[in-house]
C-alpha cells in the first residue's frame, strides 16, 4: 500500500469511527474484563487463558493492543478508543497473510463469523480472493446443527460464499460462542487446516488449538488482545467490528491489495 492510499485509508478509518473515538464505551470493556476471568462462555471466546488471568492483565492487555486506559477514562459511559496506527498496522498483517496464503497456493482455509451483520461482505470478498488464487476453502458441518448451550437448544452452521454464519433456521444469528467451530474443528480435523479468519469465538476457538488465525476484534473483544498479548496468536486486528459494511469496503480492499 502506497503512503497516500495508507494516509486516505487511515481518514477513513476515523472518520467512519471504525477506529479513533469509537462506540463502545470503557465501562463496557471493563465489564467484558470481568466476565472473561470468570470464565463466562459468552467472553472466553474458547480460549483458556481466564483462568489465571486478573481483570488488572486483561485491561491491560486491551491497552496494549487498542491503546487507551478504560480505567483511566474520564467518562467510563462515553467513547472508547481504538489507535489509528494499531489498526493500520492489523491490517497491513491481515493483506502480508492473504498474500502469502495466494502466493502459496492450494492452502486450506476456514472463514467463520459471528458478526454477519458487519462482517460477512467482508470475508466473502477474501475468500474469494483466495479461492482464485488456488486456495481451498473448507465449509465442515454445513447445514448441520448443534446444541449450542447443553440445553438440547439448536442452532445451526450455514456457509454463505465461503464463510461460516450460525443461523436459527430463518435468520443469521449474532454470536460470541465457540462451540459452533469447535464442533467445525472436530468434523474436518485440525490437521487439515492451514489458516482460519473470524472473529469472536470463531476465531477464540481456532487460536485455542493453536491454528494460525487472522482475526478482528472489537475493543470489548478482550479474550483476542489477551491472547495475543500471551504470544498466543500474532493477527489480531483491533478495529470496530459492528458498523454498516459499507463502511468497511476501504478495509477489504487495501487488504486484497496483494492481488
């Protein structure tokens, strides 16, 4: 990406409040801090590190990677912040991977969300990008179904040009959970995947078995930045993962760049 197509892009970014001064609130984060450490399914993400992890590290951990001190703020209920450079710099680690994963050709890949209403445009247009470039894309326990909580509730796994969706039968459904890929890992193997994009436990759930995972998290999204703090992952992209996906066509295509 030349530096005036990073400069627009990162305007961009900015403007539309993907990053910058963002929608979620401090408050919120810290709540989030504290609901993984205690182990709650819907924040964990799949991913084991709470544990042994303290409110104090998680937080920690979001600063590191989001910038800003959501203890510090001055308006616990007001914006929360996400650093314009980390996400450029997300997404310059997002476009050197898809272009390596191109470039190796044949590489078995596994797009999965929990966030179709903001983020499903998105993958499909990588994965695409990928499948034309020779890349395999994996679609395990498609239109099957999974008690998703242990309480014999169903919902199902739905691929959508390539990427993983939950759905209730009728609707996509928004989800934090990483039952849903880990029942995807378990049908196809880990073993036979080389690299997965998602979010939320999509993607908790892959670093979890220690796959190579390119993911997007939100501010309050505390279990990724925790575990890549952790050394336990390496392409998390701090970055506003719920706005129109319009919104984040600049983002899509400074990462198809490689083509």
């Amino acid at each position: 990406m030349t530096t005036d197509l990073a400069t627009e892009l990162a305007s961009h970014l900015i403007r539309s409040r993907l990053v910058g001064s963002v929608q979620t609130s401090p408050r919120n984060t810290v709540n989030n801090s504290r609901r993984l450490v205690r182990g709650d399914d819907e924040y964990t993400f799949g991913i084991d590190d709470w544990r042994d992890a303290t409110v104090e590290e998680t937080v920690g951990a979001v600063q590191q990677i989001f910038g800003g001190d959501p203890l510090g703020s001055d308006d616990p209920d007001g914006a929360g912040w996400i650093d314009p450079e980390a996400a450029l710099d997300g997404i310059a680690l997002h476009r050197r991977s898809l272009r390596d994963a191109a470039a190796s050709g044949g590489i078995r890949t596994l797009f999965a969300t929990g966030h179709p209403t903001g983020l499903l445009a998105h993958y499909q247009a990588l994965a695409r990008g990928l499948q034309t470039a020779g890349s395999l894309l994996l679609a395990p326990l498609d239109d099957e179904w999974i008690d998703w909580d242990r309480t014999g509730r169903r919902l199902g796994v739905r691929f959508l040009d390539g990427v993983a969706c939950v759905f209730d039968g009728g609707s996509l459904r928004h989800t934090h959970r990483s039952v849903f890929m880990e029942a995807m890992l378990d049908a196809v193997g880990v073993d036979a995947i080389d690299l997965v994009v998602g979010d939320h436990g999509m993607a908790g759930a892959a670093i979890a078995v220690g796959l190579p995972t390119l993911s997007i998290a939100d501010v309050n999204d505390c279990a990724l930045p925790l575990a890549q703090v952790r050394g336990r992952t390496d392409g998390v992209l701090p970055i506003d993962d719920n706005l129109a996906p319009s919104v984040f066509v600049p983002v899509t295509a400074a990462m198809l760049d490689w083509r």
